[in-house]
C-alpha cells in the first residue's frame, strides 16, 4: 500500500481533526483522488501523525488524527555550506542533501564569483528551495526539516562559527580534490561543517581565509567532482565514518 505523506506547517500535537488547504488540499483531491476513508500522513519535526480524510469543503479537506508516532533526531549536525551555483546544480545539491539527513544548508555568496546579487530573485529562490526541501522529505520519509538559511557571504558565516567555537566544538572542512588530508586523518565531533564549492570552485583568497579560521581540506579521492556530485559523496562518507547512516 502506498504511503501518502503531507507536511503541515503547524502543531499535529493538538487538535483532532487538522485542515489542509493549498497545496496539500490540491494534490489529495485533484492529483491522488484520495476519497473519503484513504488514509494520509502529516509530519512536522519529529512527528508523524496516520490520519484519515473524514471531510471536504470548497477549498480545504479535514483529515482525522488516528496514530501519533515520535522520532528522536540524529546525534550528528552535519552542515552544508554551499556556495551559490546554477538554479539546476544548486537544486539538485538540496534535494539530495535533504534526502540524506542534512542538518542545515547555508547557501553561500562569493564575493568574487557572485559579483551581482539580485535580493528580489533571492528571496523568490529561496522560496523555491524551501519547496524543493519539504518535497525532499515526504518522498524520502524524512520526518524533521532542515533548515534553509537566507545566503550569507562566507565572511560572516565565518565569522559566526567563530563565535559558536567559543562553546561548541566543531569540526570544519573543505572537500577538496587536492590530494591532500583523507577522511581518516579528522577527528570528527558531531557538529561538522562541510564547504563545497560553485562551479569555478573556491578562490584562492577564500581558501586561504577558511584554512586560516581552522578548516582543514580533505579529499575524496583523485576524480574532480561535479559540485552537485561532491555534495553527494562529502555527505555519505561523513555519515559512514561518524556512524550515522
């Protein structure tokens, strides 16, 4: 039996019956054709709810709650920094990085590569990524979402994990295809940062200044990698050596 899964944008601890409106109502009435009496499931951070659809009106359906279930989160933060690519690699990077458990995804503005940045058409992608995010989650039975940060220049990004270092300890790398350092060589803690680069890759002058702020390049391997590719390989080989897949 195929699993229908829906994200709501509210609490599924109260209430009984929950309103589904836009989205949700229009993929359950006009794309599934889910009739009265199917079953769904809403999620949202660590909750899973098995409902059944009692109810339609206008423009919303009413589902009614029959089994909570509670998920615990991962021990690992695993974090991607993203540096700001084509609309195709970037929206690939963050589904697949969604699928795979990603914590956190910060896209990244390089002040060399991304000389002009258009706020209006910030925000509208953003939007979309968000998107792309929830989809991730219902088609791979992820339950939390992660957070999507607004784009932020490497600079003060840095200069915010310098503040955290204070009283977290964080592991910080760069994927790299220099044969330099392998994965073997860290001693993880489970708050890892992990830098990709855009198409062009990472600038010297950037290199220099995460390297001087304490990350180290790791390679994974003598192939270059697309940037959508590395964001599959860096993830999936931090999670197998910290134990997390």
């Amino acid at each position: 039996m195929k699993k229908y899964r829906f994200f709501v944008n509210k609490n599924l601890l109260f209430d009984n019956n929950v309103y589904l409106f836009d989205n949700n109502y229009y993929k359950i009435r006009n794309i599934l054709k889910l009739r009265i009496g199917d079953i769904v499931f809403l999620f949202n951070n660590n909750i899973e709810v098995k409902s059944i659809i009692v109810k339609y009106g206008f423009n919303y359906v009413i589902v009614k709650k029959v089994e909570k279930k509670f998920f615990k989160n991962s021990n690992l933060s695993l974090n991607l920094g993203y540096f700001i690519s084509k609309d195709s690699h970037m929206e690939l990077a963050i589904q697949k990085a969604t699928e795979l458990g990603v914590f956190c995804i910060i896209p990244l503005i390089s002040i060399s590569r991304n000389k002009i940045i258009n706020v209006y058409n910030l925000k509208n992608r953003m939007l979309h990524w968000k998107r792309i995010i929830i989809e991730s989650c219902r088609q791979s039975n992820r339950i939390s979402i992660p957070i999507i940060c607004y784009p932020i220049t490497l600079y003060k990004w840095i200069n915010y994990l310098n503040y955290l270092k204070k009283s977290i300890n964080i592991t910080n790398v760069i994927l790299s295809s220099d044969l330099t350092n392998s994965i073997d060589y860290l001693k993880c803690s489970k708050y890892i940062n992990i830098i990709i680069g855009s198409e062009n890759g990472i600038t010297k002058n950037e290199l220099l200044f995460l390297q001087f702020n304490g990350f180290k390049k790791i390679c994974l391997g003598s192939r270059i990698l697309r940037t959508e590719t590395a964001v599959f390989s860096g993830i999936t080989a931090f999670q197998l050596y910290v134990g997390d897949m």
